[in-house]
C-alpha cells in the first residue's frame, strides 16, 4: 500500500503516517519499495500479524472484564 491508501484505509494524516512509516521502516517492521511517483510499503515480518492478533484479543478480553465489572457494580448500586 502506498501513502495515500493507508492514509484513507486508518484515516490518519498523510504527514503524520509518514512519520510513523518512516520509523516502522527505520525498525526493519516495514520495507518500501519506491514504484514511479509513489512508494509502496508491505510488512516484511509475518509474525507482526500474529502479535497484533494476541495484543488484539487480550485488549478485547480486558473490555469484556471491564463490562462485567461495570454492571455489577450498576446491579449494587441500584439495590
């Protein structure tokens, strides 16, 4: 994806994600292979789609928690 189709794909500001690529590339996470007028990135390892996927699912675990917690303590309040 190049610069322009992120941008639009997470709704961030072309400046800004430029700044991110640019460290994410700088990381060794992303290459970027320039292709005419733009430059294309691609994620070189697939293990980050793994990583995501666990801080993901360990995020919504966490809400789920956080949910039940907040209607027990909705259900004492109201007694």
């Amino acid at each position: 994806m190049n610069v322009t189709e992120i941008s639009e794909a997470t709704g961030l500001g072309q400046a800004n994600l430029s700044k991110h690529l640019k460290i994410l590339t700088q990381a060794g996470i992303l290459s970027r292979q320039p292709v005419g007028v733009s430059v294309y990135y691609e994620i070189n390892d697939p293990l980050i789609f793994e990583l995501c996927e666990l801080v993901c699912d360990r995020l919504s675990d966490r809400i789920q928690q956080q949910a039940k917690e907040i209607q027990q303590l909705k259900t004492l309040h109201s007694s």
